[in-house]
C-alpha cells in the first residue's frame, strides 16, 4: 500500500507540523527522561498500528543508547523484568491512555496512583502531553498510510531545524 498523501508537500500540513515539532521540543526540554518518552511513544506507536513512527521511535531510542532487549520487549513489559517501577507506571499510562475507547474510565485510579508515585508535577504533565503527542502522530501517519523502515534517527528534528 502506498502512502496515500504526502504531508510535507502541503502548505497547510507543513505548517501544522513545525507548530507541532514546538511541541514535542517542549517536552524534549522537560524533565521526563528521553528514554522515557521513546519508550512511550513506540508502545503507543504499536498499539495503534503505525509503522512509520515504531520505526522512528525504535531508532531514535536505540540511537539515544537505549537497548535492544528493552525495545524488543516493550511490547510485553508487563511480562518482562527490563523495566523499573517508573517506566511501567509511564507505559500503563501510555497503553490506558491511547486505548481510551477500551475502557469506559480511560486511565485507571491505579494507574494514576502509580504515576503520581514516581513523578513530580513536572515529569506527569510531560507523561501525559507525551501520551496526547504520539497519539495525534499516530493518527496523522495511519491515515495517510505513512509507512516506517526508511527513517534515519535525527531526521525529524533535523526536518525543522
């Protein structure tokens, strides 16, 4: 399947994505460990079926120093012993959080407790803009049939330098 429209070829696309690559720099700049965020937006990204950004954000993290076993198994995290206490309250957050539509409560009260449990106000309003974030990246790629192997790490940073 071809990808169906080009983005960066469109005036009104291009705009919309430099005012959002602002705010992906805003949480970059934010206290929320790098690790952290590309942890949450790859589960997000498998979760939603978007192979354009599960191959931006897989590189990006191992690019980043992030390892192989821990990517390989963000999919299963709650089957696996790589991830701490804070990094599973993030994914929680980031799994709830992206399958609103799943649960009639969106993200559970013991989710929350935990988030809250490991981080201060500053690192949950990233988590939470994060999960917000890679969702609408999501969306934007799937519907455009946007597809992933080609992406080179740094690439979407360098794209509105």
């Amino acid at each position: 399947m071809e990808a169906r429209f080009d983005l960066f070829e469109n005036e009104i696309a291009v705009k919309f994505a430099k005012r959002f690559a602002g705010t992906a720099l805003v949480l970059q700049q934010s206290p929320l460990p790098k690790s952290t965020q590309e942890l949450m937006a790859l589960r997000a990204s498998q979760i939603n079926g978007c192979g354009h950004c599960v191959d931006m954000h897989a590189k990006e993290a191992a690019a980043a120093g992030e390892s192989a076993v821990r990517l390989s198994l963000v999919a299963t995290w709650r089957e696996s012993t790589v991830f701490t206490e804070a990094e599973r309250a993030a994914l929680a957050l980031t799994e709830e959080g992206t399958r609103l539509a799943d649960a009639h409560q969106g993200v559970s009260d013991e989710t929350w407790e935990q988030v809250r449990k490991h981080y201060d106000d500053d690192c949950t309003a990233a988590l939470v803009c994060v999960v917000a974030l890679i969702n609408a990246a999501n969306r934007l790629a799937v519907i455009t049939h946007q597809k992933g192997g080609s992406y080179q790490p740094g690439a979407f940073a360098a794209a509105f330098d």
